[in-house]
C-alpha cells in the first residue's frame, strides 16, 4: 500500500514539474495556469467544455472575418450572442481576451493583474470555461498568439 502510495505522489509531482517547464499557449497549459490561480484561492478547478470551446472558436472566427479585437464587435455585438447561436444555457458568462503572448505563464499573469481578467478567472459563478487560440492577430500578421476563452455556468 505505501508503495503505491509513493508512486502516485511521484505521478502528480511529474506532472507539475512537466506542466511548469511546458510554456506553449495551448488550452491544457491556459486551463491549468488559471486553476492554479484559483487552487491558491481554494477554489474548484474550471472544467473545459465543448461547446464553450465552439464558443470561442466562434467569436475568434468573427473577430478574424471582421478584423477586430474587442470584446464587443463593431455594429455592437456582445460576445454573449455566441452562446446562444452555440446553445449555451447559461446562468453566468465572462470572456477573457489576449493577443501578443508567446508563453502560457506572461498571458495567464497578465491577467491575473488586470482586474477584469483576474475576477473572471476567479470567479465562483464560473465552473466550465472554452478556450480558443490562433497564431498572429485577428486584425492581421501579429507575433505572439491571440487567445478568447468564454467561462459559463450552465442554468
């Protein structure tokens, strides 16, 4: 029994070591910084969810076609519309945005220090979250990667 016991505390402390050296934006290691932040806090982790991550995709995709980058779009769009076009039943929404970043650890701080962000990413009417992310800007050639991520809460 302490053998396995062993092995499994060895199991999770590769997997945050392998975590904190892997820095690539992608929405495992965006998922994983946020919940970080919110284990601090004592808070659940937020759960990916499929159609929150259609969710992102589509307003990242509207962002693209329209070349803006807003959390409201030109004609004064809000980005809650994509839930319902995603059938989404939400009791709570939030959206973050980024664009520029290069590692996972600068995009997810940043936000931790914008107070927006911050309470998004800590907020206890959040327990599921859609990530979408794409190289450049939706209003061109850019460096870094530009990211949405929609937190809900379903009804």
């Amino acid at each position: 029994m302490k053998r396995a016991l062993v092995l499994l505390a060895f199991a999770c402390a590769s997997v945050r070591a392998f975590a904190a050296t892997n820095n690539d934006i992608n929405a495992e290691n965006v998922l994983a910084l946020m919940n970080d932040y919110r284990a601090e806090q004592h808070l659940p982790p937020l759960r990916l969810d499929t159609t929150l991550n259609a969710v992102a995709a589509d307003r990242m995709r509207d962002m693209e076609d329209t070349e803006y980058w807003s959390h409201e779009s030109p004609d004064g769009t809000s980005p809650f519309v994509w839930l319902t076009v995603e059938h989404y039943p939400y009791r709570f929404a939030g959206e973050n945005l980024a664009n520029g970043f290069e590692t996972a650890h600068l995009l997810v701080d940043s936000w931790m220090e914008s107070p927006g962000h911050r309470e998004n990413i800590l907020s206890t009417d959040f327990d599921e979250c859609g990530i979408a992310i794409i190289d450049g800007s939706t209003k061109g050639p850019a460096t870094g990667k530009s990211i949405v991520v929609m937190f809900g809460r379903r009804r």
